[in-house]
C-alpha cells in the first residue's frame, strides 16, 4: 500500500465494537490476571492502547523496527541520548534547533558528555570530528535555521564504520518525503507536534529505530525516565498523521513558490529553501528528498535586527510565534526565538544572524501568504 493509505488503515483497524475510529484510552492503569502475570497493558507509562496505536502506525510509515511517542520532541531527544554513558562524545550538527543544543550542552554535560559541533552538510568535517570515545552523530535532516542539506548516505557509511549511532532530527521532513532509515540512520526523531500532528494542538515527539535491540534499549529508557505521551494527545497525534502527505505536499509547493517570490524582494538579500536552485545543496536535496522540500524557508532582511524584529510584527496572516509544520503559517526571528539558549557566540559561528528570519508555510493560499509578507516587508522598512 502507499503511504497515504497506510497512515490511514495501519493502527487503525476497528476494535471489537467496529468502531471505525478506535477510542481514547484515558485509564493509568488497568487490571491484571493475577498477582506477577501481566497483561498487555499494566500502567499507562510502561503502555497504552491508544499509544501502541499511533507507534504501530509511525514505524510502519519510517521503516523502522519500532516507534515510540512521548510527551514532546525534547523528551524523544532526551531519551535517545540516555543511551550514552559518562565520558562519551557526541558529533552534532551547528544548524540545529536550538532546544537541542541546550540540552546537549547544558543538561548533559552534566553526565560528562561532550559534543563537538560541525556543520553537518561537511560530511569530511564529521567524520575528522569523531574521537575513539564518539558514541553518537546527531544531524538534522534539514537544519533549524539555515536549511542546510547533510547527505545521510555519506554520513551513515562514516558511522558504520566507525561503530557510532548516526541520530537523525527529521521534523522538518517528514517520512512522506525521506526515510532516514532507509537512509542508513540508526535512529531517527521527530518533534511530532509538528507535521505529525498539524494542528498547533498536540505536543509529542517520535523515536523510530532502526533494529529491535536498539528499540528494546529506548523503551528502556523511555519507561524509566517517563516521558510518554498521554492518551489524548495520542490521539490527536494519530488522527493528524492520516492527513500528513496531503498537507506537506501543498505547504511544499507554497513553500516553494514563496521562496521564488522571496529571491525577488529587493529587502530581501539572502533566501534558504533546499527547493530553490540556488540553495548550495539543491541537488543533493533533490537526489534525497525528490520533489518536496517542506514547508520552512528563512531568509535575511536588508536592514538590522530592529529591521527583523519589525518584519515578524507586522505580518498579519503569519502568526509571531515558535513552532512549525501546521495548518496555521508562522513567523519568527530564530537569534532571540527558537535559537536563544545558543551561545552568543556559538550562535554567529553557526551563522544565525540578528536579520534572519524563518517563516513555517501553512495551508492558506499562497497568493495571499506572499501579499501579507510583501506588506510587512514595506512596513519594515528593510530596503
């Protein structure tokens, strides 16, 4: 079956009362045969039947041995750097979101884990940057902000032989577009509030793993640790999911035609979109991802960052707010946004400078996104 009907019908099949749409469990607990034997479920943390439902339909849709959904993306990435021990190393990419970089640099090395970043889009450059002690190489499958393109192919090669967990962010490419299992990746994680979810209600995250051993590991983690995502939200995650490959294709095809309108703008000095012939890894995304590219694109206003700060203000149909991947479109400036628990200084060694600005495309016309950017830009007073 194609993806689309899969996200549809796998987890899905009707219960013992036929109900076309399985219901909510809402139970932490449920009653077990007798004192030591357990049944299928036992409390909500260990399991629950909405959430076997929605991981059973995630890992078929990546490929994977097994999913598991938790209580956000930060508690799916926090869990899969559980598996590293005291005195590990971790490789990581410099464009990444900026929770990420928080908690690997602020709450792990706490545990004595350290992390070397280097522009993930270099593949050379991680794998100079793996030491004896690198246990992990965590990438995004285009990064958060600056839409770089890694080649997952390459990298995987460099980690299998060097016996290192390659790690893969993909929230802003869903598995309608790429499937970095299939791409080599060990493990890979989604901030499913995102495309998954598409609807600005439903805070979740997503592991997927590639064998079962390493699936039986995360569960370990996941359980001991509790991040686990509630009954409800699991259903909500699950019913966004059915419509997932409808709407990234027409925010990927909004996105696009942004992007090409953006280039154009003469306030505008610098557009990042993977689907734009311009952007440094165009073809390597195209050989990657196929046609769709998502819906996010940042891009540098002429000005400064009171320039930028004006823009994302007085935009009217992008809402000014973090997030990304739903219906709604969004506006933000990542330097005092979603990328402010950087390091001043690590912030503009990456790149991520006071004037960028990253939009998340939603499902409204595009004509009338480009009209409310195009009066917003004016406003800014940019040029």
């Amino acid at each position: 079956m194609k993806f689309r009907t899969r996200a549809i019908h796998i987890g899905s099949e009707p219960d013992a009362t036929g109900a076309v749409v399985p219901p909510i469990y809402l139970s932490t607990t449920f009653v077990q045969p007798g004192p030591g034997d357990w049944g299928a479920f036992d409390y909500s943390r260990s399991g629950n039947p909405t959430r076997a439902r929605v991981e059973k339909t995630i890992a078929d849709l990546e490929g994977a041995a097994g999913s598991l959904a938790f209580s956000s993306g930060m508690a799916a990435t926090h869990c899969a750097m559980g598996l590293l021990e005291s005195g590990s190393h971790v490789v990581a990419g410099c464009d990444m979101y900026g929770g990420t970089y928080r908690l690997l640099h602020k709450i792990c090395n706490r545990n004595n884990i350290s992390v070397t970043l280097v522009h993930a889009d270099d593949a050379a450059a991680i794998a100079q940057a793996i030491r004896p002690e690198t246990k992990m190489v965590w990438v995004e499958s285009i990064g958060n902000p600056l839409m770089s393109v890694p080649d997952l192919e390459q990298i995987s090669q460099i980690t299998n032989k060097a016996g290192v967990l390659l790690a893969v962010d993909s929230t802003f490419v869903p598995p309608c577009i790429l499937k970095p299992l299939d791409l080599g990746a060990d493990i890979v994680m989604h901030s499913a509030t995102k495309y998954f979810g598409g609807h600005s209600d439903c805070l979740a995250g997503a592991l997927s793993a590639k064998t079962p051993e390493l699936h039986r590991q995360l569960y370990f983690i996941q359980n001991a640790t509790g991040g686990v995502i509630g009954g409800l939200e699991a259903f909500l995650l699950h019913r966004g999911i059915k419509t997932m490959e409808l709407r990234v294709r027409e925010q990927s095809k909004s996105a696009l035609a942004i992007a090409q309108w953006l280039e154009s703008h003469r306030s505008v000095a610098r557009v990042l979109y993977p689907g734009l012939a311009s952007h440094p890894h165009h073809q390597r995304a195209v050989r990657l991802m196929g046609d769709q590219f998502g819906g996010m694109v940042t891009f540098d206003v002429r000005g400064d960052i009171e320039t930028a700060k004006r823009l994302c203000k007085a935009t009217e149909l992008f809402g000014l707010a973090v997030s990304c991947g739903a219906v709604e479109s969004l506006i933000e400036q990542p330097a005092t946004m979603s990328h402010a628990s950087y390091d001043p200084a690590a912030r503009a060694q990456a790149g991520i400078c006071d004037t960028l600005v990253r939009i998340s495309v939603g499902l409204e016309d595009p004509e009338d996104l480009i009209a409310d950017l195009d009066r917003a830009l004016a406003i800014a007073g940019g040029a």
